[in-house]
C-alpha cells in the first residue's frame, strides 16, 4: 500500500508514505550481513518506483525518493 501512495499525485501523502517505508525498513535493520525483510518485498515494486521517479519534477519528494531508490537498488540482482 505505501508503494501505491508514494506514486500518487498528492505529494503530502507521497512524503508521508515514503517516511514510513523508510522507518520500516530502517527498524528492520539489525545487520547489513543479510538483507532486511522489506526489501526482499520492495523488488516487486522497484520497477514502478524508479518509472515514477523518472516522470516527477525536481522536488522534495523526488530527492528523497531518490535516496531511498539508490538504498534499494544496492540489494537488486541482475
């Protein structure tokens, strides 16, 4: 769901969504020897996030969402 609301055109939800994916993700970090639950989740959606990214005007948000994809991408495989 907080995929879903990262993509939509309401950026106050967006912000609010991506704050809460980072908390998640963040709290379910106790190494980096393995990879945290959230994202093995967030591949499925990697895709359609980093589309979105690419179509958003420099913001706020796309900043943001830009850390948080460049995160991501380090546990993508090929």
């Amino acid at each position: 769901m907080l995929c879903t609301r990262i993509v939509e055109p309401n950026d106050e939800i967006a912000i609010q969504s991506l704050d809460t994916l980072k908390k998640i993700v963040k709290d379910s970090t106790t190494s980096m020897t393995s990879v945290p639950k959230p994202f093995k989740f967030l591949k499925e959606h990697y895709k359609n996030l980093t589309a979105h990214y690419d179509r958003m005007t420099p913001s706020f948000l796309k900043r943001n969402l830009a850390d948080f994809l460049s995160v991501l991408a380090m546990t993508m495989d090929e």
